[in-house]
C-alpha cells in the first residue's frame, strides 16, 4: 500500500481523503493542539477512522513543523525513498483575497519547511493546495510598525514553490482555480492545486487525470451526479433546527440545543449518514457538532429579515450591512438551491437558507464532504485576541481540504503510480 505524510495537516480533510483512496498514512504534523484533538480522535484512537501506522520515534501530539525538522533529523533522513507522497496544505490566511496580505506574516513562509522536508524524503509525488490567492503578486510587506504601508517589491508564493521544486528534480502542474463544488462538495470553494512528481516517475499531466478521469470515478463510485452540482439543500436539509432538538449543558458555559436527524432527504445525505460500519444513522438519533448557536432575539429578528428581503446567495452590499449595525465586511443568506459560498472560519459570514440562525459545525462539515462519523473536537468557537492562537471546530472544518477532493486526488496518485509499473492498488478507490 503507497504511504504519505500530511504536513499542516489540521483536523484531517486531506488524510482522511487519501485514506479513502486507498492510501496508507505514515505520520501527521499540525501545530493546533485544537486541530490534533480532532485529528487524533479520527485516526488515532482504536475503533475509529484509523490508516495510520505511527512510528514509534514520534510522539503523535500537536507539533510545529519547524520542531519535526530540529528534533527528528536523523529518523526523516532514514525515511528517504520510503514515503510515495508528501501532502500539505499550508496555512492560507496570509494569501487569501479576503484577508491582509503580509509576506511578513510566517505563514506566508511554512511552505518552506515543507521544502525542506522534500529534500529529506525525495517522495515520488508532491501535493499542496493552498487558497487562489496563493498564485497573486502583492508586496512582501504592507505595514510598518506604525501601521503605514511600506513599499517593496513584489513577491509571488507560487513561483517561489515552482522554482525551489524545480531545483530539486521535481515537474509541478499546477490548477490556479480549481473548483470544489465540480467533485461532489457542496460549496463553491475554488482552490489552488499544485501537483509536483518526480522526474524520475514522469508521466502525463497528473492534472488531466484528475479533472477527466478521476473526478468522474469518484462520483460514480459515490452515486451521485457527475454533472449537476450539490446544493446546500441536498447537503443539509435533514439537519434543520425543525427537525428537533435535546438540550445539553456545556462545561463552563450555559445549556444549547443539540440536533437530531430527520429523514433521508437526498442521495448525498444517505453517504455522509453511512457509518464506517455501514449502517447508517438513523432519524432521531443525536447528530455530532450539531450544536445550535443561542442567538438573541435582536439577532434572530436581524437574520429573519434579511432572509427575507436579501437574494440569497449574494453577499449583501456594504451600505445594506450597515443598515442593520452590523460590524462585518461580508454577510450572506445561504441560496439552497445550489452550492455554497466558500466557507470562512467565522460561522456568522452566512446565514441559513431557511431558519434565522448560522449553520452548525455539522453542517460546516457537510458542506466540506465530511462524513458524519467524523468526529469533531475541542471549542466550537473562540473570540477577540484568541482568533490568532485557538484552532476552534469552525474553524478545523472551515480550514480543511475537502476530502472528496482529496480521494479524488489520492486516486489520481494511485493511477500514476500503477502507470510506472509500482504495482499497487486500484486507482478507483474504495467509498
């Protein structure tokens, strides 16, 4: 079985992908200890996902790349040659269109790390993904210490990445704006894809494969529409607050209202109910991270409005932002007719299609492909200063790589490595 290592890999949308494709996971690195606790539980713990073999040499805890490489020199070097595939997806905020774009920032430079492990294991293949802003030109740095914008010249992430690959005998195809939603994830989400392989194992553009053969395998495999899109209602209709509630009390923190499952309302809710074991979870059962936010009643009249004079679908204009004294710079009522807007850490950018409230993190998953039996852990949300630090489940699931796309790339990988004559297992992967 081919084996690889997610590096930044947060709560685990890429490996969990990867794993479904028929893929064999090594090790992990993530910094979030929020992050891991998801990640953990998912892979880690008996009885669950599993499709990982942990060496011994790594303590399986939160971990920051730069601590891998200083510690752990001498067991990475004896992994050369043994790993098939190194994935990543670095942290985004520094390069997304919607957030400050300062080089400064050291997310902006973790890609490097990624290189230097590169440079460890000389893996047959190489996956990042990363926002589409990864691919845009901006200054390397845009503020001083006194807030005034400071001149520079212009820096690009991803001719940086091709380049430093370049040297190390790697050929990148790369997709500038590949979009989720075209692989069964219900969610618009147009994403940067950079493939890189060896030029010992080259081949064809991996890329093509991926958006003509695999894309439709996947879908296939999963009985949905190769075609028409998944829409919001498909994904999450049987998750309404109408569909019922239990009240749970929180540590430190006062009661909420958990969901439960109402009936099986499309093709797309019937996989993401299957559990591992292949039973599915049934009408009125408890339904994971489906705890419902407890809006006020300015808020829940605030949302209810907009629903209901707003397109849906279409963030409101500025000018419509202020007339309800919010102080926010996007705000959207979800359209339930088709995929959703690309997801954001804070949960209160979108506003249900239906009932006055945010989505749950559950329905954050299945607007990313999770399925239901993938547990997410620690904090739901955090606030203020804590945003820069804390890793909450919003922001887990929101963060992820979508794990339809990801098998879809793991079976990409699979068919180039069956195309070299390595010999492996099907690059159709297993659902």
């Amino acid at each position: 079985m081919p084996v690889f290592i997610d590096v930044f890999s947060g709560c685990g949308g890429l490996s969990l992908g990867l794993i479904k494709a028929g893929w064999q996971g090594l090790f992990a690195v993530e910094k979030s200890p929020m992050a891991f606790e998801t990640f953990n539980h998912n892979f880690l713990d008996p009885g669950e996902v599993g499709g990982f073999q942990w060496p011994d040499w790594l303590p399986p805890e939160a971990m920051d790349v730069e601590i891998l490489l200083r510690d752990y020199r001498v067991q990475l070097a004896r992994l050369k040659g043994t790993v098939h595939l190194l994935a990543g997806g670095p942290p985004c905020q520094g390069f997304s269109l919607a957030g400050r774009r300062k080089t400064a920032d050291q997310r902006n430079q973790l890609f490097q790390s990624y290189l230097e492990l590169v440079g460890f294991l000389q893996p047959m293949f190489l996956v990042i993904e990363n926002v589409a802003g990864f691919a845009n030109d901006f200054h390397r740095t845009e503020k001083g210490l006194k807030g005034k914008k400071i001149s520079g010249d212009l820096y690009n992430a991803h001719k940086a990445l091709v380049t430093s690959l370049d040297k190390l005998d790697y050929e990148c195809y790369t997709k500038f704006t590949l979009m989720a939603k075209d692989y069964g994830v219900p969610q618009l989400r147009p994403r940067y894809i950079n493939v890189a392989v060896h030029r010992d194992y080259l081949l064809t553009n991996p890329l093509e494969y991926l958006e003509n053969h695999a894309r439709k395998a996947l879908l296939q495999n999963y009985g949905l529409d190769t075609e028409q899109p998944i829409s919001v209602a498909d994904a999450i209709s049987d998750l309404l607050m109408a569909h019922g509630t239990i009240t749970v009390p929180f540590p430190r923190s006062q009661s909420f209202k958990m969901g439960l499952y109402g009936h099986i309302e499309s093709h797309y809710q019937q996989v993401m109910r299957t559990k591992l074991g292949g039973d599915l979870f049934q009408q009125g059962d408890n339904v994971d991270s489906h705890r419902f936010p407890n809006h006020r009643e300015k808020t829940l009249w605030r949302f209810q409005d907009i629903l209901d004079r707003h397109e849906k679908g279409r963030q409101l204009r500025r000018e419509q932002i202020r007339e309800y004294n919010l102080n926010k710079h996007r705000i959207a009522p979800i359209a339930p007719d088709k995929p959703c807007n690309t997801l954001t850490s804070l949960p209160d950018d979108l506003i249900h299609y239906q009932e006055p409230r945010v989505p749950t993190v559950r329905e954050y998953a299945r607007l990313q492909s999770f399925p239901d039996y993938f547990a997410i852990k620690s904090e739901y949300t955090t606030g203020s200063y804590r945003r820069k630090y804390k890793i909450p489940r919003y922001t887990q699931v929101a963060n992820a790589v979508p794990p339809f796309l990801a098998q879809a790339i793991g079976m990409t990988f699979l068919d180039h490595l069956q195309a070299v004559g390595v010999g492996l297992v099907s690059a159709a992967g297993s659902v």
